[in-house]
C-alpha cells in the first residue's frame, strides 16, 4: 500500500501533462504531401542552381506558409497563406538592416514584437501574420543573409507562394466542396444530437454543433461576402445552413421530451442524415420523409423543424431575396478595418500583451546581442513561439516547447551526425517536412518537435555548423522558455491570478436578457432577434468554455480555481438549452408561463452574476423560485436552483 501511495506522489499533476499527450486526430494527407513538396522543391532547385542558400531560404517561405494554411474555405486559405507572407517579407526585412547593430537590433525588434503582439488578437489572420512579422525579423537578424537586401524578402516571399499554388490546384475541381462539408457536417452533427437526446451524451453534442454551426457560418457567410451577395451557389448553401437553427433550437425540447418518455424515433436522425447527405452531394428533388406522426409540443416543434429544412435543402432555385444571414453579413472592408484599428489601439488586454511580448523579445535580444552567444537567435525564436496567445496558456507553452525541442533536436542530432550534407538534403527535408502538419494536428509539443528538426537543417544549409547546432539550441531553448516564464507569466499578475469569474458573469448576464427576450411580457417576441441573440450566446459560450479549458492547464491557483467553476459553466449551458426548450414548446401550442415568472427567473440569473462580479467565492443561496410545477418555465427554474447551488462555499 505505501508503495502505492508513493508511486501516486510521483506521478507529475494533470495540467503538467495535458499537453504532452497526441490528440485523437487524422492524419492530413494531402497536407503531408503539399508540406514535403514545398520544402523540398526549393532546396532540390538551389542546389541544381549551385545556390543551396537561396533554396534554404525559399523552403523557409514555404515552412511559413504551411505553418499558416489552417483553414479549409479556398478563399480563406488565400487569405490565411498570402497575407502573414507581406508581413514576413517586411519582418525579414527590418531583421536584416540591423543585422549584427547591437542596440539597434534590441530596439528593433521591441517595436516588432510591439506591433507583433498588438494585431495578434485581431483574428486568425492577424494572428498569423503577426507571427511571421516577429519570426522573420528574429531570423534576418541572427542569420546572414545574402546581398543584396531584398534577396531574402523576395526568397522568403517566393516560399510562400509555392504553398499558396500547391494549395490552390484543388480550387478548380472543389471550388465550394469545403463550405459544403462544413454544412453537411453540421447536419450530422444535429443528427448525432437527437439521437443522444434524453442521454448523459447530450451536453457533449451540444458543444459539437455549436463548434460545426459555428465553422459553418465563418465559412459561408466569409464566402457569401466576397461576391456579389445574390450568387446561387452561396444563396443556397446559406439557405440550407439557416434551416439547421430550428433543428438546433428544436433539440431542448426534443432532450426534455426524451427524459421523460424515452429516446426520440430512430426515423428522426436518420431523416437529418438523409439531409446531410443531399447537402454535400449538392441533390435536389422532391423529399421523401417517414416519420412518425408528432403529438407533444416538443414532438411537434422536431417535426415542423425537420419538414422545413427538408423542403429547403431538396428546392432547385431558392429565393435570393428570401434568405437572411442569421448572424449579420460582414461589414464593408474599410469599415471593418476601421472598427478594428480603433478596437487595438483602445484595447487594454492587446496593449498588456503586446508589452509583454516585447519585454520578453527585448530581453532575449539584448541577451544574444550584447553577450557573446553564438547562433543565438534561437532564443528570441522560442519567446516568439511560447508567447503566441492563442496557442495555449504561457506555462504550459514554455513547458511544452522545451519537451518538444528536445524531442525535435534529437531527431536533428541523428540527421546532422548521420547524413551528409548536399542532395542528401532534399530526401530527408521531403520526410521532415511531412511530419509537420501530421505532428501539429497531435498538439504544440508535437509540432515543436516536428518543426525543429526543419529550421536546424535549414539553417545548417545557410551556415554550415553541422552537428555543433544540436547543443546550443537546445541550450536556447531553455533561456527563452525561462525569459517567457519570468517575464512573460510571474512578472504579470493577471497571469496566474486570473478572475475567472468575470467573463463566466459576463455570460449569465447576457443569459438574463436571452431569458426576458425569449419571454418578453409572456408574448412571442421577434423570432430572428431572438435567433441572433441565442446564436451570439452559444457563440459566447463556446469561448468561455475554450478559455476555461486553457484555464485547466494552468499551475496552481489558476488550474484548480478553474477546475472550481467548471460545473458552473455548464450549468449556465443548460439554462440556455433550458430557455430555448421552453419557448420552442410555447411557439408549438404549450401555455405561456405568467410574466413574474420569467421576470423572476431573470432576476436570480442577475444576482448570480452580480455575485460572480463581486467574489471569486459565492454564499450558497438556495432560492424557491415559485411558479406553476407544471408549466413550461419549470425545467429552466431547476436548472436556474442547481446553477445557484453550484456557486456555493464548496468553491473554497
């Protein structure tokens, strides 16, 4: 027994180890082969043009690009490959004019990473290209480059523009295949939901069709806005992603139905199959649907649902003055671009990170610059790297990065020690290279460790060190993850002193108003106001349930004290599947609830978030909430007592 016990002490916490085991992800085939290609490609032409150097830095370009192609919609990907490039061209150059400028170089790359950190909480883009910005002026810094100084923005930019071309050759033959499947994979996702209906199941398909309701929306509507609004091809796709709302608002009812009768008919999910496959195989016809004849309220708002999509996805010509973006179209460009400078530079949160990435880049270059350490650029790369803000927490990052290195340089100590340098490069990169986006799909420490090994071989290429790269560079990476640490993370109190209540209080306040809307005076309020407000708040939701499971990866007290309020989270979730139930079933012949009923319901979910607002720990309150035992407002009051009881002294 004591044995046992002191195994279990031995065992490192779980927010230590979270990272550092693979996600259950497929292996990207086609991005294997686009990613050998691209790096590889080059370094075969440079050393056919006897310019092994030019080549190492167009495979750098690519590495880039392959780094930044995340996204599935072509026209996205155009965006997420072609603009970071713009950015990494004038990083490397700004990197290059101060290369070996001592003070010149620190306050260079202070204001880079300023600006870097600044624009990153823009959006995925932004994020990206503000990564690039940073990377290549790290990299024309510690690096030479050739002359003259527009070489290695033009290589650099080249590299980028093989992956775009790789990329775009599949446009021709599935020009709108990926908004397709996102449509079609948010049908199955709702299938999957009614079939889990009355289940423990349930919550966790919830949260897989607000993240495929979501992507979809992002895909289409990002589509939709870039052509002349009335085209047929996304007038129908946005007609049939419209129509999964009503399913979506139809399946709370259709889990509190199932609760208490048994599981919804098998005809149910399988019908919203049928529909996900006419979506993605683009059919159309008359629908054939078999289902049974409905009869409770909840039954009735499934069936209404269902025969409604079924008729848009199977109609040849929908009407394109008929179709309504459920979530807004995109603004015009300059506004949004106005909207956004405005939204940085007033930002306290863009302005706190921005400072400290360039805290953090200003001390790893003066380290490197102003102290004799060869080849030392490397530290400012793992700064650059371990303080990225969406790529996790900055502990966890810092700990993961130097788990990853290690793994990664020891792959590049076999290559560098056994395999001779020349055409033996191009073999070699072609298998590293895949590695890279089947290891990033597998976490941040696998995909450190599957990028590391490619940067020591290329910089190899440009500065001959061989095998002497391995030590220092893992030497490197442990300063940096160490500047990230300290000036990153312990220096900044809201770092591990987070108030993880405030965005949580933000999300049952905004639960407040979806409750007074959706039960506006016990009248039916505006169906697509209604329908924007719960999407915006399962939108809300998704992120703050994203933000508490970054949370968890945290060291003490950030970890357990998220760990604390998770139930919480949830709990809120449920009221807003409770809401939606209740005015499904209303829309669908069952009583209104009185007004000082929901009005009551409104003000509990005020306190409650007034309370979150005020202390990281609540007083239990257990409320009666009273009210008809039979209505339609009493699975949201018990849900509404149990989220009250939750935050409770046992948070202590």
């Amino acid at each position: 027994m004591a044995r046992s016990e002191g195994a279990g002490r031995l065992t490192p916490p779980a927010w230590l180890t979270a990272g550092m085991r693979p996600a259950p992800a497929p292996v990207p085939w086609a991005a294997v082969l686009r990613a050998s290609v691209a790096l590889s490609a080059p370094l075969a032409a440079g050393l056919a043009a006897d310019r092994p150097a030019y080549g190492a830095l167009v495979s750098m370009g690519a590495l880039s690009g392959v780094i930044g192609d995340t996204a599935d919609a072509y026209r996205m990907r155009v965006l997420n490959i072609a603009v970071p490039q713009l950015f990494g061209a004038v990083g490397v150059t700004l990197g290059t004019l101060v290369f070996g400028h001592g003070w010149a170089a620190v306050a260079v790359l202070t204001c880079v990473a300023l600006v870097s950190g600044m624009i990153s909480s823009i959006g995925a883009v932004a994020s990206v290209s503000g990564l690039l910005l940073l990377l290549n002026a790290v990299v024309g810094a510690g690096l030479p480059m050739p002359d003259p100084w527009w070489t290695a923005p033009l290589l650099l930019t080249l590299g980028g523009l093989v992956v775009l071309v790789l990329t775009l050759l599949g446009w021709p033959l599935r020009r709108a295949a990926p908004e397709r499947g996102a449509v079609a994979a948010t049908y199955r996702a709702v299938a999957d939901l009614y079939e889990a209906a009355g289940t423990s199941a349930y919550d966790e398909r919830r949260q897989a069709v607000t993240a495929a309701l979501n992507h979809a929306y992002d895909l289409v509507l990002a589509r939709r806005a870039r052509q002349h609004g009335r085209a047929p091809a996304p007038v129908r796709l946005l007609a049939r992603l419209n129509v999964v709302v009503p399913l979506v608002e139809a399946a709370p009812a259709a889990h509190l139905r199932a609760r208490l009768v048994g599981p919804l008919p098998a005809e149910v999910p399988a019908a919203v199959r049928k529909l996900a496959d006419a979506v993605e195989e683009g059919r159309a016809g008359d629908p054939a649907l078999d289902l049974p004849v409905p009869e409770r309220p909840s039954e009735k708002a499934v069936d209404h649902a269902l025969r409604h999509a079924a008729h848009v996805v199977h109609e040849t010509d929908p009407d394109p003055h008929n179709v309504d973006d459920r979530l807004g179209r995109p603004a015009a460009l300059r506004v949004r671009i106005r909207r956004t400078t405005r939204a940085v530079l007033l930002s306290g949160a863009s302005w706190r990170y921005g400072l400290r990435l360039a805290l953090c880049i200003g001390l790893a270059q003066a380290l490197v610059s102003l102290i004799a350490v060869p080849r030392s650029y490397w530290v400012a790369l793992t700064v650059t790297f371990v303080m990225k803000p969406d790529f996790g927490s900055v502990f966890s990052r810092a700990v993961l990065r130097a788990f990853g290195t290690a793994l990664g340089i020891l792959l590049a100590a076999l290559v560098l020690a056994e395999v001779p340098r020349g055409w033996w490069d191009v073999p070699v990169m072609t298998v590293l290279a895949g590695l890279i986006p089947a290891f990033s799909a597998k976490g941040y420490a696998f995909q450190t460790a599957a990028i590391t090994p490619v940067i020591l071989l290329l910089s190899d290429v440009l500065n001959h060190q061989g095998f002497g790269l391995v030590l220092p560079r893992l030497y490197d990476s442990l300063i940096g993850c160490g500047i990230a640490l300290v000036a990153g993370y312990l220096l900044w109190p809201e770092s591990w002193h987070t108030r993880i209540g405030d965005r949580l209080a933000d999300a049952v306040s905004d639960t407040a108003d979806y409750v007074a809307l959706a039960f506006a005076g016990g009248e039916r309020p505006d169906r697509s106001v209604r329908l924007r407000a719960r999407r915006a708040l399962y939108r809300d939701l998704s992120t703050v349930r994203s933000e508490f499971q970054r949370a968890l990866t945290e060291p003490p007290p950030t970890g357990p004290r998220a760990a604390a309020w998770w139930p919480l989270v949830v709990a809120v979730e449920r009221i807003v599947d409770a809401t939606t139930a209740a005015r499904v079933r209303i829309d669908h012949g069952a009583p209104a609830p009185a007004p000082e009923e929901a009005a009551e319901v409104e003000r509990e979910l005020r306190e409650l978030a007034d309370g979150l607002r005020a202390d990281d720990t609540l007083v239990e309150v257990r409320t009666e909430l009273p009210g008809d035992e039979n209505g339609v407002l009493e699975p949201l009051r018990q849900e509404v007592r149990a989220a009250r009881a939750i935050a409770g002294p046992d948070l202590r």
